[in-house]
C-alpha cells in the first residue's frame, strides 16, 4: 500500500536519496512529503520571491548526488543536466512537460536513461468543475447578466439547455474523462478525441465513443461544445486553427483549458466577430499573463479566466501523495505512475 505523505515509508527503504526541487510552487509540497521520508536530502530552491535564474549552482558538490529532480513544465534543465551525473528521474509537478522534454532527448541520444513523469491528473477535478462552470455560464449567457447588472439593466436573454447536446472531448485523457463524468451526469452526449482509439471506437461509460485523430472532422460536425484538454506538442501547436473552426457548426462553444499554443487565437478572434461559432472560453493563452492590450479582452462573445481552472486547495495534496507513491516505487525498483513518453512528450 503506498505511503501517504504524512506516514512512514516501508522500513526497507532506508537508504538516502537526494531530491532537487527546481520550482517554488513544489517547495510546499516538498515539504509534506519530508515528514515521512527522513532518509531524503531536500535541496530546495530559497523562500519568498522567486528564485533567480541558475541559483542551483550555489549548491556546489551537493548537486553530484542528486537522483530525483522535481521541476516545473517550464523549468530550464539543459544548463543542469551536465552537473547532476547520478541524475535518474525527473518528475513534473505540472501535467505540462514543455521545456522538459528535449533536453532529455538530448541526453538521451548521449546514451543517458532519465525518466521522465508528470504530475497529470492531480488537478483533474477541479479543471473539470471549471470546465462544467464555462459552459453553463456561456449557455445560460451569465456573462451578459453580470455586464446589464453593472449598468442596472434588466433584459432577458435565450439560453440554451446542456441536456441532450453533444461535447467534444479533444485529448480524452484524465482531465477529459472528469469532463466527460459530468457532463454524462447532465445529460450531454460525449464524444472523444485520442492518439489512439479505444477498440472498435467504443465508449467507457461516460463518452459514447472514444476514436483516434482520424475522426476528428466528422466529430466536430456534430459538437455543440469542442473542449480542448491536449497536451503542447510540435503536432498539438495551433490545433485549432482557422481550417478546423471552420468544420465546426455555428452553434458550437469552443473552451480551452489544456494550453495556451492549441489555439490560433487570430483566427479564433475572427470566428468569433464574424459569428461562425456562437462563443468561446477560455482559461489559457498563447502569452501569459494576457497583455492589456490583447483585443481578446473587448470580444463580448469570449469568456476569460487567468488560467485558474487548476486552482483548487486539494490539488498540492494530491501532487504530494502522486510524487510519495512515485518515490516509493522508484526506491523499491518498480515502474512509476504517470510516465511521460520522450517521443510524444506526454
């Protein structure tokens, strides 16, 4: 049974370990899983504002001993990885592997085998609440609501009922299949995309049918809500673009909550003004935070949130247990959760 953070780890692993923490937002993290695992060396980065570029080179020969890395998906490990020799395992806090992956190609092709996991799934439940949260919102116009109450404004809209309409799930992975849990609850039909289609395309209880990349036209005919939950990838950047907007109906909603790069934004922003789809959402942007300038923020038929969707008081305690369990495998020699393919970099 894997520890939880709080308990003790099997007597049989005590030999020490020393863990690297790159980023400031595992630091909290770090820290829970430490009570229980006295046999791991801790070098993490300082406290209070955040850390300046290469502070881990104050830590001298410390970093010859290092076997874990904890980073974030966009930490900077190319200039590192010649200083950690012992280096086997780098595990992401974030699902997001972006700026991780080709260094350790690189390293790869050097005759270097690093592991690589992130931290997916550990915020799935709240994205997904945020998800469900966009589209009611947007189908039941909640945002014009909230404009006449600041002008005092009593004027009722059309909405649109979720029941009965039918959800695209573009990257049905963990944050995909919370999405498709909910809406399946509310009475939407569900319809997912994948690297691979399950067997005969079939469903999993919440989605009707789970199809490969192939399918992808003939499914966004049909969705009155596309999701967007896929990883950034050389093949996944500007997924949607001008081209795949126009498979889509004029009722659909698009929402954007996997990264800001799956959207051409240009070409988003000009749907929306011409009326060629009916809205969008979205939680994540091509350049963050977004500029004041950006004309995204005038668009009356586009919903914006700063990439909160994974807020949630339970998600830390969730990448502690993940990476508590994950230690405990990678010390007993068993394979890890969560591992990340270097090829397709998710």
């Amino acid at each position: 049974m894997s520890p939880a953070p709080g308990g003790p780890p099997p007597a049989s692993f005590g030999r020490p370990v020393t863990v690297l923490v790159l980023t400031p937002f595992f630091r909290p993290q770090a820290e829970r899983v430490a009570a229980a695992w006295p046999q791991v060396r801790w070098l993490l980065p300082p406290q209070g504002e955040p850390p300046a570029e290469g502070w881990w080179r104050e830590l001298g020969e410390a970093l010859a001993s290092v076997e874990v890395v904890v980073a974030g998906g966009n930490s900077r490990l190319a200039p590192l990885l010649p200083h950690l020799p012992r280096l086997a395992w780098v595990h992401a806090a974030s699902a997001g592997v972006d700026r991780l992956v080709e260094p350790l190609r690189e390293a790869a092709r050097a005759g270097r085998r690093i592991l690589l996991t992130n931290a997916s799934g550990t915020n799935a439940v709240p994205i997904a609440e945020h998800v469900i949260l966009l589209i009611l919102a947007l189908a039941r116009r909640l945002p014009e609501y909230v404009r006449q109450q600041q002008e005092r404004l009593w004027r009722p809209h059309g909405a649109r009922e979720l029941q009965g309409s039918t959800l695209v799930v573009a990257g049905y992975g963990a944050i995909g299949r919370e999405v498709a849990r909910r809406a399946h609850g509310l009475g939407m039909r569900v319809l997912g995309l994948r690297r691979r289609a399950a067997p005969g395309g079939e469903g999993d209880g919440w989605a009707e049918r789970i199809a490969g990349p192939e399918a992808a036209r003939a499914f966004f005919a049909e969705a009155d809500y596309l999701l967007l939950a896929l990883p950034r990838t050389p093949e996944t950047e500007h997924y949607l673009d001008a081209e795949k907007i126009g498979w889509l109906p004029q009722r659909a909603v698009v929402v954007n909550v996997g990264r800001g790069a799956l959207v051409d934004e240009a070409a988003l922003l000009e749907a929306l003004r011409a009326g060629r789809i009916a809205g969008a959402a979205l939680d994540v942007f091509e350049r963050e935070p977004l500029p004041a300038e950006s004309p995204l923020w005038a668009e009356p038929r586009l919903l914006i949130t700063p990439h909160v969707a994974w807020a949630s008081p339970e998600t830390p305690r969730r990448g502690a247990e993940l990476f508590a369990d994950n230690l405990r495998r990678y010390l007993a020699g068993e394979p890890l959760r969560n591992p990340v393919e270097l090829e397709a970099a998710y």
